[in-house]
C-alpha cells in the first residue's frame, strides 16, 4: 500500500526545495566574488535570514532570496513587502548584536532567482536595498 502526500504537502515540499536551490545558488554566487558565508537560515522568533555574508570589503551582507520557477505571481523581489523590509532590518541588528558585531558596517541585500523551464537559472543581485 503506497500513500501520497496531501498537495499541500507536496507543494510546500516543492517549495522549500526551490527555495533551497536558490539559497545555495547564491551562496555560490557571494563564494566566487571572495564572500564568506557566515549564517545560512539564522532563525529566531522574529523570523529568519537566509544568508548571512562577510563581504570582502570587511562589511557584512544579509541576503534575502526569492527563489521562483516562473514570473506568474510576479518578480520574485514583489515578494518583498514594506512589513518584510521592516523585519528584514531587525532581524539584522538581532545578528549583529547576537553575534557581538554592533557597530560594523553592514547591508541588506536582495536577490532573485529564477529557475528556467530547462533547470538553467537566472540570479539577479541587488546590493544595499535596505
């Protein structure tokens, strides 16, 4: 006797893969331009930031990545809302006081990806949006 996930199941695993691939895409991205990763989901009751980066200018990244298969809800970076820009941005000044670093230079980015019919991927950066 074999048993199915409900869809809703499925879905969300589909998702989390989704946005699994998408965070580990950009991770390589920040590794090959001399990045090193510092934090990959740091979660606290607030919420969670996805990647966290030591830049090579010594400045330290929080990266927020949308992940999507297709434009059909819209850019991934619409998923961005003003309430998530807000905690965004708390939940940075939580890292950075968690981890001793108050005072240090540091950005919010954000970053599309978008995964091709054909599993190639497309990345779109976009630094110090926040």
């Amino acid at each position: 006797m074999t048993t199915q996930k409900p869809a809703s199941l499925a879905k969300k695993s589909q998702n989390q893969s989704t946005g699994e691939f998408g965070e580990s895409v950009v991770a390589e991205f920040l590794l090959a331009r001399n990045a090193r990763i510092l934090d990959r989901n740091w979660r606290i009751k607030e919420g969670e930031i996805d990647l966290v980066a030591l830049l090579p200018n010594g400045s330290i990244a929080f990266v927020e990545v949308k992940t999507r298969r297709s434009y059909a809800y819209g850019h991934p970076l619409e998923a961005i809302s003003y309430d998530k820009a807000l905690r965004l941005q708390r939940l940075a000044l939580a890292w950075l006081a968690t981890h001793n670093c108050l005072g240090r230079d540091y950005q919010i980015d954000c970053v599309a990806v978008l995964i091709e019919n054909d599993g190639k991927h497309t990345i779109e950066y976009r630094a110090n949006v926040l």
